[in-house]
C-alpha cells in the first residue's frame, strides 16, 4: 500500500471513530496509536479533501469537545479535591 493511501485510510478511520463515539482527539490518539496532533491535523487539513462529508460531522464533533472541555477540566478538579479530602479524613 502506498503512503499516501495509509494517510487516507487513517483519516477516514479517525473521522469515522470520532464521529460514531464522539470521541475527542486524545481518546482517538490512544485508540488510533497516534499523535494527538496527527489526529488533528489528520480530521481538519486532510479529510475535508478526502471526504467532505464526514469532515463536516467531525468538525461538529470537535465543536462540541471544544466546548466542554472547560466543565470537564472544572469537574475534574473538583474530584481530585473531594479524593484529596477523603484521603485526609483517614
């Protein structure tokens, strides 16, 4: 198989696990066995030219993760204060 066929096998499965899972681009990265940035650059420069169409529904999907990636960082903090506090009440 060529090089570039690979880049366009990667990037069609990438867009396609992102979008069936709503996976973010680090979960995609671990599943993919990848960089975080190759997935990124993989699902917004490579795939809008391989297929339009899932480059449309996986940018939705970084949209959202965007988005949420603030309550997900509060609600992170807040559980490692609350296991902070367990572990001092000990």
């Amino acid at each position: 198989m060529k090089y570039f066929e690979k880049i366009k096998e990667r990037c069609i499965k990438a867009g396609q696990y992102m979008v069936m899972t709503n996976a973010t681009v680090r979960s995609t990265a671990k599943v993919m066995g990848c960089s975080k940035s190759t997935v990124f650059k993989d699902v917004t420069v490579f795939l809008p030219e391989i297929d339009p169409d899932l480059a449309v529904l996986v940018r939705a999907v970084l949209d959202f993760n965007k988005a949420e990636r603030t309550l997900r960082g509060g609600m992170a903090t807040k559980a490692m204060w609350e296991r902070l506090r367990e572990k001092e009440d000990t």
